[in-house]
C-alpha cells in the first residue's frame, strides 16, 4: 500500500471514530513539544549582549546558535543542536571551538525544556524556561570546582535578521519571491493544532482556532486573539466570546464590522450536537453577542468556513460530522438580504464535485473551506479529489461572466504530499496563508503557512 493512500485512511478513520488506544496516531514527536524556542532571542545589559537563534524543528533536530559580545568584542560564542534519541532530546553543544558535550532532556513540558549531564564538569544542568511567547530565561547551572553556580540569561523574541520568520509580520515571513514559511512559530503557530486565521481591516489583530488534538476526531476548539506588535505577534489568548462552547473558523468581513464563527452552542437555549455558523457585530465597545444565522444558513448538518465577501455574500461549506453513502461536504453562497440573507444556494459543478460513493474513498468528492476575495471574484477552497499532490490540496477558481471557471490545483509551492487546508487571503491582498499537516517522517501538527500571492501564478 502506497503512502499516501495509507495516510487518507487514517484520517477517514480519525473522522468516523478513533477507539481506545488508537491515539498514538495523534501523538506528536518529542522534537514538537519544545518548538516553542524557535526563532530568535536576545537580551542583557550595557555590560554583556547575548543573541540565540533556533531553527524550527524538521527532520527530527533544531539547529541554534548564540553569541555573547562585549562592546566590540565576541566574547562566547555556541553551535547547538536539538535531536530526538527514541523518547527523549539531546542538547550538543559546541562551546566557543570546544569539544562537544552532549546533554539528555529530564524534562519536556510546553514552558520548559531541561537538559542533564552529571558528568559534565560544568554546567551539569541546562533549562529553557519559557515566560509568555514573547520572553525567554535560559539558564545553566551545576557544580564547579566543588561550589554551586547558577547563570541566568534573560532575552526576548526580535524578529530574526533579514526578516526571517521570527518577526511574526506578513512581509518579514516571506522574504523571498516564491518560498513559503511557517507563520509565527513558536506564537501562534505553537505545538497545538491551529485552524483558520483571519485579520482585521489594518492586519494587526489575528483571530484564529486552536486545538488540543486533530478537531475532526474531537470536536473541541477554542478562538484565540493575538495582536501584531512592535513586529511581533503576541501571546495568544482566548477570545472574550469563545472558551465555554466548541468554536472554530473565525472570519471577519473586509470592512470589519462583522465577525463569523461555527460553534457547538445552544440554540434559543436548546442544545446542539452539530456546528452552525454564528455571526458578532463591532460596537464601540467590543463584539457584540452572538447571533444564531437560522435556517437560511444552517441545516442539521455542520455548517464550517464562512467567508463574505464586501457586499455581504456569504460563503460557506455544509456536510456531515464523518464520511457517509448519502452526505458529502459541498460548497454553498448565501446573498446578504436586509440583516439575514436569502436561503442557501450550492455552487456549481466547476467547484463541488459528485461522485458515487466508494467505501475505500468515501471523501473523494469533498470541497470545503472556501475563501472568498473581498470582491467575490476569486474563491479558494480545499477539496479531497483525486489527482492532487497530497491528502488535501487547495484549488482556485474565479468568476467570470456570471460563471465560475473550473476549479484549478494551486499546485506547488503550495500544495505538497502533505495536507494543505485552511486558506485566508491578506487584507491587502498580497499573501496567501494557509494550514497544512505534515505527515512524515513523523506526524506534525497542523500549523499555519504564508506565501505571496505572486508566487502563485493567480490570474
């Protein structure tokens, strides 16, 4: 059996039910559980500088290095590196040319990372404590020449030289024409499962979803809201109207007024086994409370994904909770009517596809996820067809004349082997971010994505 019809079956099976003992599928490399240390870091006084730099985890290993100076002067300098040995990580250090010494983790948690060697002659310990997505402490301690001894370096994430990842802005991101990288690791993009982001009018505030585990095999999420500043992302936190109730796939309109969501929540105090799509409107004071859309947008079924375009056309993906012989996922448009909107309408054939129902495929003719552009001429959206690069894949469509073209793959650097989803077009336009799951050499967490628009050949 090939890859990659093996991964589509573990993920049909993670949809219909996923029995005890099985949540190793879902279990994350120990490499993962410490990606918070990506990016870079700096910190100290007039006295002494120290700069750390780490790669983000990829093939089983972080890459760092640090350099102290004083005044003009290099002081110390380091190569490290991060590695995974079966359950634990080993910290290698290359201090300032010395031998290298090596040091296996005693503890691995979402805020610290420690490393021993008793061995050593000193230090013996060194600690990464995180404090906040934004502040760092690292630490080395031990016994030397018989006295105890503890140093402490205190530094805070910057963005990276040359506008790597690390600064957490759209355009320092992607620095290149065509590469597409990982959008504010360590912040956003963390070790948990992230879905959908969407931006307001300026950009600067990120709503987005989080999960502890894959959100079809759970159905629990929550919103969190981070805000750009000083180039940096800051630390997430739950959304004033999200926290008690499942909620995901936050979306809010080009001129800002509004914010769509779906969530598992009672309805006129009745309550619901399947997700609707909920609707907040910007007052001066906050959103307001959440508005129940009704029958014209939601059915018994899940109702995911909405976007709207400026004149208030609503898009949005309907379908069943896990893969059936009479339910697929569809693409559907509702036109803005007064404060509602006009009962439901699915998108043609050039969007969704119909295919009879195979068992050993029973999502091969999904379509979901659809972002529309602010105009409403150009709608991205995954689909699970066949003839893709990976599990998911995005695709691409525009309309022209009345008619939507045939949808498009996106193709590569976009779409891989992997499972892309998930996408969000910029409020200016410019970029593309998207989430994807990566699935080997070991199962990663779906993270978000960013791309320039002009590395896609969109016309």
């Amino acid at each position: 059996m090939n890859a990659h019809r093996l991964t589509r079956r573990l993920l049909i099976a993670s949809l219909v039910a996923v029995p005890p003992g099985a949540s190793a599928y879902m279990d994350l490399s120990p490499i993962e559980e410490v990606r918070w240390l990506a990016g870079c870091w700096e910190g100290g006084s007039e006295r002494a500088w120290t700069e750390e730099h780490w790669m983000e985890p990829r093939g089983g290993t972080m890459l760092g290095m640090s350099r102290t100076t004083r005044g003009d002067s290099t002081v110390s300098y380091e190569l490290m590196r991060i590695s995974e040995r079966g359950e634990r990580l080993v910290f290698t250090a290359h201090p300032s040319g010395q031998p290298a010494a090596a040091f296996s983790s005693a503890a691995i948690s979402a805020t610290e990372v420690v490393f021993t060697n008793p061995e050593h002659d000193f230090p013996q310990t060194i600690r990464y404590r995180r404090a906040g997505s934004d502040s760092l402490v690292a630490r080395v301690e031990g016994f030397d020449a018989g006295h105890p001894q503890a140093i402490e370096f205190p530094m805070a994430r910057v963005a990276c030289p040359g506008g790597a990842a690390g600064s957490g802005s759209p355009e320092a991101a992607a620095p290149s024409a065509t590469r597409v990288q990982i959008f504010s690791p360590g912040v956003i993009s963390d070790a948990r499962w992230q879905y959908r982001i969407t931006f307001t009018p300026d950009g600067r505030t990120a709503y987005y979803t989080a999960a502890d585990s894959f959100f079809p095999r759970i159905r629990r999420s929550t919103i969190l809201v981070s805000h750009l500043r000083g180039g940096v992302w800051s630390s997430p936190q739950t959304a004033p109207f999200s926290g008690t109730y499942t909620d995901i796939d936050p979306f809010i309109t080009p001129d800002g007024r509004r914010l769509y969501f779906a969530s598992i929540r009672p309805v006129r105090g009745a309550p619901r086994t399947d997700l609707d799509i909920w609707m907040m409107e910007r007052t001066r004071t906050g959103w307001s409370e959440p508005v129940h859309l009704g029958a014209e947008v939601n059915s018994p079924a899940d109702e995911l994904y909405a976007s709207a375009a400026a004149d208030g056309t609503l898009y949005f993906a309907s379908g069943p909770a896990g893969p059936a012989p009479t339910a697929d996922w569809n693409i559907f448009r509702a036109e803005r009517r007064g404060e509602g909107f006009s009962p439901r309408e699915m998108l043609s054939g050039a969007i969704n596809t119909d295919a009879a129902y195979d068992p050993a495929n029973p999502t091969a003719d999904w379509e979901f996820n659809p972002e529309i552009s602010a105009d409403g001429r150009t709608l991205i959206f995954t689909s699970l067809r066949p003839g893709g690069h990976g599990y998911g894949d995005l695709y691409i469509s525009h309309l022209r004349g009345g008619d939507w073209t045939p949808a498009r793959n996106l193709g590569p650097p976009v779409n891989t082997a992997d499972d892309e989803f998930h996408p969000t077009i910029s409020r200016d336009g410019r970029h593309l971010y998207f989430a994807r799951t990566i699935f080997s050499p070991t199962l990663r967490a779906s993270d978000f994505y960013v791309v320039p628009m002009s590395a896609l050949n969109i016309q």
